[in-house]
C-alpha cells in the first residue's frame, strides 16, 4: 500500500513540475522531458539489473548450501550406514532356547530432516528423504519397544515378533538409505575414517 502511494505522489509531483516548467519556461519544457525520460530508463535499467543481480547471488547462494547440506547427508549416510551394520549385535536367547541376534542401536536423521526441509530438493528428494527418515525413527521407536518387551518379561512370542521386527526394520532402514543415496549422487563411506 505504501509503494502504491510512493508510486502516486511521485507522478503527480512530476506531473505538477511538468506544468509549471510549461507555465514558466515553455521553451525548456522539451530539455525537462529529456532529463525525465533518461532518468526514468536509468531508473528501471538499475532496478532491473539489481533483480538480476539478487536472482543470481540467490542462485549461488542456494548451490552453495545444497553442497553443503549434501556433504552432511554423506556423512550422516555413511554413520547410519555403519551403525546399522554393526556386527556386535545382542543375543537374545527366548526361554525356549530359541536364539535371536538383534542390533540395539538408537539413530537419529539429523540432517535428513533438515535436507528434507530445506527447500533445496526436488519434491521427490525431500519426500524420499522424509521416508527414510520416518524409517529410521521407526527403527528406534521398534528398538525400545522391544527393549521394553523384554524388560517387562513378556511371552517369548512378543519378544521374537518384537525382536524380528527389529531386525527387519533394520534391514529395511539400510536398504532405504542406500537407495536415496544414490537418488542423490552420494557416495556412501561404509569404513569408519582412520
């Protein structure tokens, strides 16, 4: 609303001064045009040339933070990665005898949530991203229900559902990273560094 009362003010000035260069000084009205119309082109070339400017730093700006949210996303990738590949895994031996071996591991997507969200991915990355962030909760809400299935000394088929489930989760969860990663061209480091 302001801009549209600038915008008024400032013709009707114009407008106001145009007649009285006319009232006074008839034969310096076409020098005034001419001063008017250039400073009008120079005007809209500046206002143009500053969207360009601010749509091209915006640009760079956004590449500049895509890049960096991808080299977090590689690290967190290659972290789950290695978590959820972990060996050492718990034995859970049921009542019956049945043995079971589980990962307890609690993660969290960090930065796959805030890449999600960012903006700076296509719809398809952030809501890959999201899935593979949905799942990797899922994995560790599954882990402390199971943890607490067996703490509350429940039958032994809650615990192998719960233990299972787990497992599968887990696999799922690695499967689910791998296949965004590559979505992104990221590279996965499956090594912890040296």
């Amino acid at each position: 609303m302001h801009i549209l009362l600038a915008a008024a003010a400032t013709l009707l000035i114009g407008v106001g001064y145009s007649f009285a260069v006319i009232c006074q000084q008839p034969d310096k009205f076409w020098d005034w045009l001419n001063t008017l119309v250039g400073s009008g082109l120079s005007f809209f070339l500046a206002v143009l040339g500053g969207i360009y400017l601010f749509r091209l730093q915006n640009a760079a700006t956004e590449r500049s933070e895509r890049e960096a949210l991808r080299e977090l996303l590689c690290a967190e990738f290659s972290d789950l990665i290695r978590i959820l590949s972990d060996t050492s895994k718990m034995e859970l031996t049921t009542q019956s005898g049945l043995t079971k071996s589980v990962l307890v591991a609690f993660v969290q997507p960090l930065v796959i949530e805030k890449s999600a969200v960012s903006g700076l991915f296509s719809r398809q990355e952030s809501e890959n991203l999201l899935h593979i962030a949905r799942k990797i909760r899922m994995f560790s809400f599954k882990t402390e229900h199971m943890m607490s299935v067996i703490q509350a000394r429940a039958e032994e088929q809650f615990i192998i559902h719960a233990a299972d489930n787990v497992e599968q989760t887990r696999v799922g969860t690695i499967e689910g990273i791998r296949h965004v990663a590559r979505q992104l061209g990221i590279s996965i480091n499956e090594h912890y560094p040296d």
